[in-house]
C-alpha cells in the first residue's frame, strides 16, 4: 500500500478564549471589600496581661544572679587546700622529670628518653586543662620585683643585666594565680669590685 504524501497539521484547543494569548487566567485576583484596617499586611500590638509586672520580676531575677566569669568551673572556696598542694607537688615532679630527661646542649628530648617523654608531656597538658601552669625561669631576664626565692648569685663576665642561670624550683600558678614561690641562681654582671669565679 502506498504510502500517503499528505503531511499531519498539529493543532492546539483554544479553550474558548476568544484572545490570541490561550495561557492567560481568566481569573483575576479580588482584594478584600471589607477591609477594616488601612494595611491589610499590618502586624497588630498583643498587649499581654500584666506585662509590667512580668518585666519587673525578670530584670530582678537577672540583677540578682551571681556573675560568673567565663570560662570559670570551679572556684577556690570550691576546692581544699590539700588538693592544690598536692597538684602543686605533682607539677614539681612532672618539671623535675623533663629537666633530666633534656639535653643541656640542644634543650630538646634525649634520643632514649623519647618514649617517656610524650607520658611526660601529656601529664603537662593535663595539668593545664585543671588550670595548673608549670614556669621555668632558666634564661629569663631576672628583676628583684618578681616573687622568686634567689637561692645563690654569681658574678658571671658578658652579662649587663642579672639573668636566671638555673631554675631550681618552678613558679606554679593555678587559675593564674600563683601556688608556689620558684626558686632561683642568678648570674649578675660583673664589678670592677667582683673577681670573676673560677
């Protein structure tokens, strides 16, 4: 059977619409007749009953609320004194231990000591989260002002300013205050007066 030559002419409903725009509404949008307010899109004011006196009673309740500093847990009433002396203790012995595991030469780690001293390092930082802060003066420029026991001075040549040559007991704060005095050698400058050690 032949085909047939005659071409398909698609053709799309108007639906009734007599303008040439099918896919316009038919609708159009009515506003309220009855409008009472000027703005229909006007939030009213909800007064709430007894609103003063609600007021009243929470700026008190917040007046009256003890102010905490941030970051504060605990404070110092909280905790007995044996407790703080016993981290001070402990944080002397933490210090004491790194000091013989470092090499006076390069103030690193010894090689041997490597294993031990992450153990070491993480009682530092665990001291630290409870607030306690290990210092070591050794190398620090020393002023007669800072609240430091000086066990023994020496007269030591190149120097123009007293310096901490040895830390022999740490300053440890807690909570940044201090629990305990550090203790010191300092090396001074020397005189015309001062003969240098030998």
């Amino acid at each position: 059977m032949p085909r047939s030559t005659k071409r398909l002419t698609t053709t799309t409903p108007n639906c009734g619409n007599t303008d040439n725009d099918f896919m316009k509404s038919k609708h159009n949008p009515k506003f309220l007749k009855n409008a009472k307010r000027k703005n229909p899109f006007e939030i009213p004011n909800v007064e709430w009953p007894h609103e003063k006196e609600l007021t009243t009673i929470v700026s008190n309740i917040i007046a009256d609320r003890p102010q905490v500093r941030k970051g504060q847990v605990i404070t110092d009433a909280d905790v007995p004194v044996t407790y703080v002396k016993a981290l001070a203790a402990i944080a002397t012995n933490v210090w004491r231990a790194k000091t013989k595991m470092v090499d006076v030469t390069t103030g690193e780690i010894r090689e041997d000591m490597k294993r031990i001293g992450r153990h070491i390092e993480a009682i530092y930082r665990n001291l630290a989260e409870v607030g306690i802060v290990i210092r070591d003066h050794t190398n620090d420029a020393y002023d007669e002002g800072q609240p430091m026991k000086v066990i023994a001075s020496k007269p030591t040549q190149g120097l123009d300013k007293r310096r901490v040559s040895e830390t022999l007991l740490p300053s440890i704060f807690w909570n940044n205050r201090l629990i305990q005095n550090g203790e010191i050698e300092i090396a001074t400058p020397l005189t015309a007066n001062t003969p240098p050690e030998p």
